[in-house]
C-alpha cells in the first residue's frame, strides 16, 4: 500500500527532531554538555580533600606543580594567607581532622605518648570529619598517610574504605592497612610506589561507589607522603631540576642570630658541604612533589569523565611548611615562622568563583568544620575553626577586583585577623619543666657564681667555673679537668712504656692507625702510678682495677679520676669510629683511586704527643673544650657550641627509635644534649639522585623550642609575637616596608602596653574552646583585652634588658 506524498511528508517532520537527536548525540558538544551536573542539581556535592606532607609554600615548592595550578588555582581559588595552627606532622593532622586547637585536642607532639596515644583513640578520634560525613550518608574513603605512630592494629571510626599507611611517610617498603588486612609493599615502581597507589586506589573507590550508588556522595581523603623523607622521586622525574636554588630565601643560611631564641643561637651558618646539601635535599623534595601534581591531574580527569567534577569540592593543602638552611638550620620544621607555617591552599567546587586570590586568613583547623558544612551537616560547637563557605555563600558577600583578581570579603570585620601558633606539651608536662628550670636557679646564678668553687682560673679537683658572655649574662662552664704531660714520667714508667711498645711490635692486634695516619694504642700499664695533671692514675692488672692510694683518699680525687676516664673514653670512642669509617671507606674503594677520607664528616679533634729527640712517646690527650656551655636548668637548655662538632655527649629522643638508628648514632656520633639530630650519608637515600658527597650531622631541635604564638595580618598590622617556654619573647614586624622574611627580632622596640596586650591575647588563646572564642577578630579582640592583667612574674637570671639571655622563666603565660 503506497502512502500519500502528503502523508509521507508529514511522517518526515515528525520523525526530523529523533533523528537530529540520534545524530548529534555523538557529538564533542553533546556529550560535554551530558557530562555537566547543572548547579541547580539538589544532589550533594562529593568531596575529596588532598593532604601534602612537610610542603612548603615559601621555598618555591608550588612553582613546580603546573596541572595543580591550572585545575585548582585557575578553575577555583588560591588562599594567599593560609597557616596551620602547629607546624608539627601529628598535632597539625589532628587539628586537621578534628577541627581544634593543640591545646583542646591534646596530640601536643610526635611521640607515642600523645600522637595515637590511648586518650585520641578514646575521645578526638571518634569525631574525627569522617565520623560526621558518614553520619550525613556519604561514602568515605581514606588512602595514605594517617597520623606518624599509626601502627595498623585498628580502623579509625568513619570510613568505608581504609588504606592507611603504617608508620611514617615512605615511598617504598611499606604495609598499608587495608581494611583491616595488612598489606606489605616492596621496591617495584609500577606496583608499590605510594603517590601512585593512593591516585589509583582512591579512583577506584570512587568509581565503584559511582556504580553502586550512583546518586549518592563520595568524600575521600588522598594523604600522600610528598616530600617528606625519604624523598623517593618516580624514575621519570630523576633528572629534572637540577641547580634548583628556590629555597634560598633571604633567611637562608642567615647569622649570627644572637636576637632570637636559644635554637637558632645555638646553630651557627652553614659549611659549603651544608649548604651543597639543603640544595640537593630541596630538589629531592619538589622531584617527589611531580608524581602529586600527576596525581592530581589524573583525579580531575577522570571527574570530569564521569560527569563528576562540576558536583565536587576539591581542597588541597599540606600539614605544615618546611625550612631547608633558613636561620643556618639544615631542614625541618617546628619553628613558629612563616617558612613552617604557611602552606599552600587551593579550593574549587560549585560555590568557588574561578582565578581568584583569597587573602582572608584561612586555618587547618578550618577543614574539618567546611567539610562538614558542604555535606550538609551539622558543625559541633566544640570545633575551633569556621568553614570556609562563609567566604563565598550567598554571593553578595563578596566582590572581586578584576585586575588583581583579588577577593574581597564584605564581612572582613567579622572574619579573624589573629590566630594562635602552639608548639606546647601538656600542663602535666610544661609545669614539670617549671620546676626543674626553677630548681636549678632557685639561688641565683649571679650569687652562685660569687662563690668560691665557680671562680677561674680552676683549682685542683673544682669540676665548674664561671664566665660573663658575650651578652654579659653569666654562665657555667667545665673546668679542663687535665692536661697531659708525658715528659714527667718517671725511669721506672720509660722503660715500661719501651718494653711494651717492643712486644706490640711484634703483633698486629693493638695497633692501628687514625685518619692522619698516625700510630696510636690504648694505654696499658705506662704510667700506671704517674699523676697525670695532678689527677693519681688507676689501671688494671690482669682484669683487677687497681688504684694509687692517693686516689682513695678523697672524693673530690675520685671525681677528678672519674672525669678523666670519660674523657679518654670519649676519646676512644672517636678513633674507633673513625676506623669503622675507614675500614667501610676502603672496603667500597678497592680496585679504585684512593682519596683522603673527607674530614668534615666528623667533629675536631683534640689530642697531642710529647716526646724527647728520637723516642716517640705515646701520649694522647682530650683537651676539654673550655667554651662547653652547662647553662642553668640544663634540661631546658643544653650548652651551646657549634652545631658541625656536635657528638660528644649523649643525645635525648622521644619516640620510638629503630635499633639501627641508635647504633648509627652511636657510631658516628651524632648527637648532642638535649638536641633532636640527624645523621645522612650516602646511604641514605636509596633512589636517585643520590647523595655521594660527605655525611652530613646536623641537630636541629630541642626542648627549648616550645612557644605559643599571635599571628596577625590586617588593612595596619603583619606581625608574629611569641612567648618562649624559657620565658623569651620574640616580635618582627613583618609589613613590606619593615621585615617581611622575620630577619630582626623587634621585641624591644614594642611598647610595654603592646606587650601587655598581645600578652593577653596569648592567655585569652591558650585556653580558648569553640569558634566563638577562637575567632579572634575586633570583636573577639576586645573579650580578650578585657581580661585580668597579669604581670609577669620574673625569674631571677633573667635579664629585661637583654632579650638574648634566656636562663629564667615567665610564669605570666601559664593558661
């Protein structure tokens, strides 16, 4: 049956629309506009924050990071004053997950006590930003790094899927806890490199979780161990950046710094070998910071594929900033300035305008509380920080300049201005460090040293004197506890020492030879009875210790005796290291050019030899360093010297250490009283580049450096004022045309009515709980001044007119 042409032809325009509609479907703009969740979707926006460890943002590291920039910073918005409130890996974590200040979470440091430790598990954990997302019905997943002492027993509350790094950060040779079953990793690239496993598995995740639930929300959090140590680059990235100096910042390898606090007086500038290796330490970090930025590259990618990423937030950060020779200390963090506290910030999502520059200050305890506020769900009281949505949501709050790009909060006002900078320990903890400052100083090192025993020059037996510095303080210092003189030994000891110099001839056990290639041995019965210094000698007889009866008489004798055997003990101690060094050195060097061995991996030497024309006399002598510094309350504040011949005393770490890291230590000698060190030769650093220059030793904190701190950025004021646990007080104006990179330490020149004020805002601080009393902006300012004065009490030994002298403490700060 024939249809009519006009039938025919009405069928034709019927069916026109369905067939564009087939035709087109295929096409590029079709399917991008198929792929894009309207803004008005009433779904809720999936999450996916991402965590950087040790980066900083003032050493240059984001100038690497290209494909982050253009997806978060160009498609979204850059928080140009971005802090964390504890420039410490576990506390700044914590704060991150719990939203809170230090001081209300109480992870106060690293160490087993605090960080994992029984009281997070059983309280700050369980409402970590995960519990709560879970609760508001997204699915949520954690890949990475979790906080350091994590040891894979358990599965933190809030989260679907867990792949939480035991341990650490590292790159290979790691287990992983996947959910709940432990996985462990080994040195293949294509299979265990960390950054890549936690890009592919956290995907993974998402797309699965797609699949089951397709209208349903996701939040992962992707913690990568970038660039934290070991500093592990991707085989594809080895020769890049090379003769990268970015981190050399105008406080690079600056000094002397007698202005500020004990640990950067201590250290002193950097050698060449020092300087050679921040840059190679610098380039190992921005190398490792390449397979995150392909990380994060691939994660948007495969968002928009899904028609995901238009209908998800993405924050990323790091836990804190890093220094790498600014002040002349190596590499670190911890300390309160702007290189370990600023970090970088980027945010995009449905609500961020794009290519904008935020300058409100933002916080890491901000995180958990905008979190929780893009799911939709209710933000405890108990939570410190303020969510950032408050900055874009509703549009009228804000307004950018478009050629600047810059963004303008209208409530600026309301917005803080100040915020507290904390690396503080436990009440517990601070008032035992109180006690035993004020123990040690309670009569007054100025009366102290009035007193006989502490006068120079040293009499026989006197263990201390004391000295005025170079800042007219007083300190306490070891007396040389002898010298050595090998000429006054008697016939009977000479020929002694020829007989046992003729039978050790004759055999190889007992004779070796130092770096300089001289001959030395241990002392054995030459000059058993001789007084050397005045101090009676003891020996040994066939395994039975035997003394002069003069060494008995007295217990001031004893003492000196005492002292002198640690002094030849420490002596020993170093020719048998270097021997260990020298016997490594030659065992890699056979077959190949000999070269000296490198004389600044170890620390000065000091020991001499006397003798009469032609009979070589052995005679080897530690001469004390008579600048070894025992300060008052020496477990507050070690002595002071110069931090490349560090390793003569034994050095206190918290935490737990691995066997071999303590026999390193001990072998090389790099420690040193009261210091956190570290020691890094050539075999540090298992991928390439490598390090094959000489060890390096370098101790690079201590108990000293604990503080609590008010940074302030506004239309008038950029400053940092810190109170010191010892009671010193740093200031440095940081505005443009002032001190912008913190190199001068102010402090005198604040009024005392400043000081009182920014004092109080301290206390105010300290014990603030909620984001009522934490923001501290006009209003917030105001409840703080409007506190009780306290006067600083004053600790005797501490000078008000020198800023430098830190032997005392303040008791006006405690909260």
């Amino acid at each position: 049956m024939k249809l009519l042409p006009e039938v025919r032809m009405l069928r034709f325009f019927l069916l026109l629309p369905i067939l564009m509609h087939c035709g087109n479907a295929g096409s590029p703009e079709r399917r991008k506009s198929a792929n894009t969740v309207p803004p008005e979707s009433n779904r809720k926006p999936n999450i996916v924050f991402i965590l950087t460890d040790d980066q900083d943002l003032l050493l240059g590291s984001m100038t690497v990071m290209n494909k982050t920039r253009y997806h978060l910073g160009s498609k979204g918005a850059n928080f140009i004053n971005a802090f964390v409130t504890s420039p410490m890996c576990c506390p700044s974590r914590s704060s991150i997950l719990t939203g809170q200040y230090v001081h209300n979470h109480k992870v106060y440091s690293n160490v087993d006590s605090y960080c994992v430790a029984p009281h997070w598990r059983r309280g700050p954990e369980r409402r970590n930003f995960g519990a709560f997302l879970q609760a508001a019905s997204y699915r949520t997943g954690y890949f990475g790094k979790y906080l350091n002492n994590y040891d894979g027993s358990y599965i933190p509350p809030g989260w679907t899927e867990w792949a939480g790094l035991i341990g650490n950060s590292k790159f290979y040779k790691y287990a992983i806890n996947h959910n709940g079953q432990v996985e462990r990793h080994g040195y293949d690239y294509h299979q265990d490199y960390l950054p890549d496993l936690i890009a592919n598995d956290s995907m993974s995740f998402f797309k699965v979780s797609k699949r089951a639930f397709p209208d349903g929300p996701v939040a992962m959090v992707l913690s990568f161990p970038s660039p934290h140590g070991p500093e592990d680059c991707a085989p594809q990235y080895t020769e890049e950046f090379k003769n990268n100096q970015l981190h050399r910042t105008p406080s690079w390898n600056y000094g002397p710094n007698d202005d500020k606090h004990w640990l950067l007086q201590y250290t002193q500038q950097m050698t060449p070998l020092e300087q050679n290796f921040t840059d190679a330490m610098h380039r190992k970090r921005l190398l490792t910071l390449l397979s995150v930025d392909d990380a994060v590259d691939k994660v948007c990618r495969e968002l928009e594929a899904m028609g995901e990423l238009d209908n998800t937030y993405i924050i990323y950060t790091s836990d804190h900033g890093y220094h790498l020779g600014q002040f002349g200390v190596l590499k670190g963090k911890s300390l309160p300035y702007d290189f370990d506290i600023r970090v970088p910030f980027y945010m995009r999502g449905p609500a961020i305008p794009r290519d904008i520059e935020v300058p409100n200050i933002v916080l890491n305890i901000d995180i958990a509380t905008t979190l929780l506020d893009i799911a939709g769900a209710e933000i405890p009281s108990y939570m410190d920080g303020v969510s950032l949505l408050k900055l874009f949501l509703p549009r009228s709050n804000y307004r950018v300049h478009h050629k600047s790009k810059r963004w303008k909060y209208k409530g600026d006002e309301e917005w803080r201005d100040s915020f507290m900078v904390e690396r503080s320990r436990s009440p517990e903890d601070v008032e035992r460090l109180i006690q035993r400052q004020l123990k040690a100083g309670a009569n007054s090192i100025t009366e102290m040293c009035k007193g006989e025993d502490y006068q120079y020059p040293c009499q026989e037996g006197q263990g201390k004197y004391c000295e005025k510095d170079e800042t007219g303080a007083w300190v306490v210092r070891k007396c040389v506890a002898y010298q050595c003189d090998c000429d006054d030994e008697d016939d009977e000891s000479s020929t002694e020492r020829r007989r046992d110099d003729k039978r050790r001839r004759h055999t190889k056990r007992g004779s070796s030879r130092d770096k300089f290639g001289n001959l030395f041995r241990p002392r054995r019965s030459s000059a058993r009875r001789n007084a050397v210094g005045g101090v009676p000698m003891c020996w040994v007889e066939k395994k039975v210790v035997k003394c002069s009866k003069e060494v008995l008489l007295e217990d001031s004798v004893i003492e000196a005796q005492e002292r002198l055997v640690k002094a030849h003990l420490r002596l020993y101690r170093r020719h048998i290291t270097d021997l260990k060094h020298i016997h490594k050195y030659l065992k890699k060097a056979k077959g190949a050019n000999l070269i000296p061995f490198p004389e600044s991996s170890r620390a000065n030497r000091n020991f001499s030899r006397s003798g009469k024309s032609g009979k070589r006399k052995n005679c080897m002598c530690e001469e004390l360093d008579p600048s070894d510094e025992l300060p008052l309350g020496q477990s507050l504040q070690p002595y002071r010297r110069d931090r490349r011949n560090t390793g003569r005393r034994q050095s206190r770490k918290s935490g737990r250490k691995s066997k071999e890291k303590k026999e390193l230590k001990e072998e090389t000698g790099c420690k040193d009283a009261g210091m956190s060190c570290f020691y890094h030769d050539d075999t540090h650093w298992k991928t390439p580049p490598l390090w094959n220059d000489a060890p390096v030793c370098g101790c690079t904190n201590n108990q000293n450096n604990s503080y609590w701190c008010i940074r302030t950025i506004n239309n008038t004021h950029n400053f940092l004022y810190c109170e010191y646990v010892t009671g010193f007080l740093e200031y440095f104006d940081m505005r443009p045309s002032k001190d912008p990179f913190q190199l001068t330490n102010a402090i005198r020149e604040l009024e005392t009515n400043s000081k009182t004020v920014l004092s109080q805002e301290v206390r105010f601080l300290k014990v603030c709980y909620g984001s009522n009393q934490c923001t501290l902006n006009s209003t917030g300012k105001v409840a703080a001044q409007s506190q009780p004065v306290i006067e600083p009490q004053r600790i005797e030994g501490l000078d008000d007119e020198n800023p430098s002298s830190s032997v005392g403490i303040w008791r006006g700060w405690e909260g």
